[in-house]
C-alpha cells in the first residue's frame, strides 16, 4: 500500500510538473522537449530529487511513447507514397551514413577504444532519433511541409538500417561469429521485406478491420494490433519503431483522422514519458569529465546532420527556409543510440558517459535550432508551406 501512495504521488507530482513546463514552452513559442529532458535528468538516479517508485513506471512508458510517435507519424504518410520517396533519397541515406558515422568512428579510434567500441560509437552518433523528431514534427505542424517527406525518408530508411546493424553489433560485441552476425541481419531483412509487401498489398483489408465505427473499440483495436506488431518486430531484432510505422501506414482516409483523434491524449502522456526516460539514462556526477568531448562530438553531429537535411530536402526541390527546416530537425539524438551502447558490451563501460552526455545535449539543442528558421519573418519562398502557429503543449 505505502508503494502504491508513492507511485501515485510521484507520478502526480511529475505530471504537474510537466503541466507548468509545457505551458511555459508554449508561451515562449517552444517544443516542450528540452524541458522534458532536463527534468528527466533532474529526476534519475543521481540527480536533485529522484523518483524510485515512478521510475519503472516512466521506463515502460517510454517504450509505448516510441512506438505512439512512430504510428502516428506513420498516419500521416501512404505506402506508395513512402515508396517513391525512399527510393528517391537512398543517395541521402547514403550520405547521412558517411556524413554522420564518421566522426564517431574518428573520435573513437582517438580515444583509444577497440575495434568494437570505434563501431558502436559510429552507429550512435550516425542515427538520428525517430521519436524527438516525429514529436517535433507535430509540434511545429510541419507534416505537410515539402521538405518533410525527406526527413521521413532519412528516418525510415536509418530505423531500417539499424536493422541490419543492431544485430551485427549484438553478435560482436558478445564473441559470436560472423556466421551468426549473417544469419542475423537475413532474418532481419526477410522481416522487414514481409512486413512492407503485407502493408503495401494487404493494408485495404487491415484498414477496414481496424476502423470501426465506434472510437473505443477504434482505439483498442489499432493500440492493441500496433502493440503486438511493435513486440514482433522487437522479436526479430528490427526496431519496435518500424513496426508501428507500419501500421500507421495502412490506416488511411477517415479511419487515419479518427485514430489520430482518439490516441492523441495517450500518444501525448506516453511521449512525456519517453523524453523523460532519456534523461533518466545519464548520471549527473558522471557527466563532468567525459562533457568536452561530448561537447566536440555534439558540434560535428550538428554540422554533419544539418548538411544531410540539407542536401535531402533540396533532392526534394525544398526552398533555403526549407533546407535549413530539415537540417536542424534532423539533429537531435535519442533512442537508439542508447540502445547501441547497451548493446556494445566491455566497450559500453567506456562509452556509456560519453554517449549518454552527447545525445542529451544534441536531445536538448536540436529542438532549440529547430526553431532557428522562423526567428525572422521573411518573404515566403516557393516550397514553403509551414502556417505560422505556435507549437503545441505536451
């Protein structure tokens, strides 16, 4: 009984917290994010006022929170219209891997870490993360902006990548043989070729199940398939994130409007949660000495991802307004990269600060410069669609 009134008082007090940190963003015409991030480092372990009843509450959250961003973002898109405009940028996917991967390999062969470390740190400063960009993405109502089909695109196509990477990593990092990692990433690839051929030509007949009339049963059924489907994808090593993309992608018409409608209360909680979970992830007193060189890796993350939104939304016929847009909301790091230092085994006690430190900083700073392009009105350039609102609260 006594971690009962706990858990419901810290988690009481965490949501009223957030309450007045949202409405604070929201007059200052900010994403609530950077907020929600930092309160999560002032709640973990270490920092000013912990919450060890809460916090497996906030961790499982957050894993539902990825998977609601993802489907959601998912809702937004069709599968013929994904198609074409993967294919379109596979050359900025390329790029973003060159781009971005190098300077973790660089900085991982300078501090000394084996070969294994130099390949999980590339990985963690190369992907971008899904579920800061697709909150950003609503707050900032940016969805039917033209650039935004090519910052989907380097999403999906690096959720897609991680993989075929993840259980590379997964089997080295643990002593398995190549053999091994192989078998891994064919499982993965097969998966994932399934799951898009069942979208694309069964989708229509998922549609009509899933849209019922009626919202909560509306509302059951989508979370409930989505759920599982997230579990599946977990299960073959391809990310949670993808699964549930993918079930957005075959809701379409009224029965996407109606879903967005109805989960966006719990999309909303459980991405607070998500954001608060990354903050969780980094201890305070352990920030200190590995901070300069998170600081240097943070730079070129952002100078390297800025350049890949670039050249992608441009590939896209986006104007400068919209180019700089795709830049600076590519920027932010989260999810993944947590995962790939859980993953990298002896080199994660050497990389796990290091990490930690640097995708909350990029976690923090990318929401901020994503606002950079609308400081200043200016004449409307040909390509930019984005309304001039304010972001929305949590």
């Amino acid at each position: 009984m006594h971690t009962s009134l706990a858990l419901l008082l810290e988690l009481g007090i965490i949501l009223l917290v957030l309450s007045a940190l949202g409405a604070f963003a929201r007059r200052l015409s900010l994403s609530p994010i950077p907020l929600y991030l930092l309160t999560g480092l002032a709640l973990g372990e270490g920092g000013i006022a912990p919450i060890p009843a809460a916090g497996d509450f906030v961790q499982t959250g957050a894993s539902i929170g990825v998977v609601l961003l993802l489907l959601t973002l998912g809702l937004e898109f069709d599968a013929s219209e994904l198609r074409d405009s993967l294919r379109r940028h596979l050359p900025s996917a390329v790029v973003d891997l060159a781009l971005n991967a190098a300077p973790g390999a660089i900085a991982g062969w300078l501090l000394g870490l084996d070969w294994v470390g130099i390949f999980a740190l590339a990985g963690a400063t190369w992907i971008s993360s899904s579920g800061i960009i697709a909150r950003l993405l609503a707050d900032l109502r940016r969805l039917g902006n033209r650039e935004t089909s090519a910052v989907l695109s380097i999403l999906v196509i690096e959720d897609f990548a991680m993989a075929l990477y993840l259980p590379v990593l997964a089997v080295i990092a643990s002593g398995g043989t190549w053999g091994e990692a192989i078998t891994g990433v064919l499982i993965a690839i097969v998966c994932v070729a399934a799951a898009f051929l069942a979208s694309h030509r069964w989708g229509h007949h998922v549609n009509r199940w899933l849209a019922h009339p009626d919202s909560e049963q509306l509302m059951l059924r989508v979370l409930g398939s989505t759920l599982v489907v997230a579990a599946l994808a977990e299960f073959v090593d391809v990310s949670a994130a993808v699964g549930a993309f993918l079930v957005g992608l075959t809701l379409t018409g009224d029965a996407a409007e109606r879903t967005r409608t109805v989960l966006a209360p719990l999309r909303d909680l459980f991405a607070a949660a998500f954001f608060l979970s990354i903050g969780f992830a980094v201890s305070p007193a352990g920030l200190l000495p590995v901070l300069p060189a998170a600081l240097a890796l943070a730079v070129a993350g952002i100078a390297t991802k800025f350049a890949t939104g670039w050249l992608a939304a441009r590939r896209d016929g986006a104007a400068r307004r919209g180019r700089i847009r795709a830049g600076t909301v590519l920027i932010a790091r989260g999810e993944f990269s947590v995962v790939i230092v859980s993953l990298a085994g002896t080199a994660s006690a050497a990389l796990g600060p290091l990490v930690t430190a640097y995708v909350l900083i990029l976690a923090t700073a990318g929401p901020v410069l994503t606002r950079w392009p609308r400081r200043k009105p200016r004449t409307p350039e040909v390509g930019d669609k984005e309304p001039p609102v304010s972001p929305t609260s949590a």
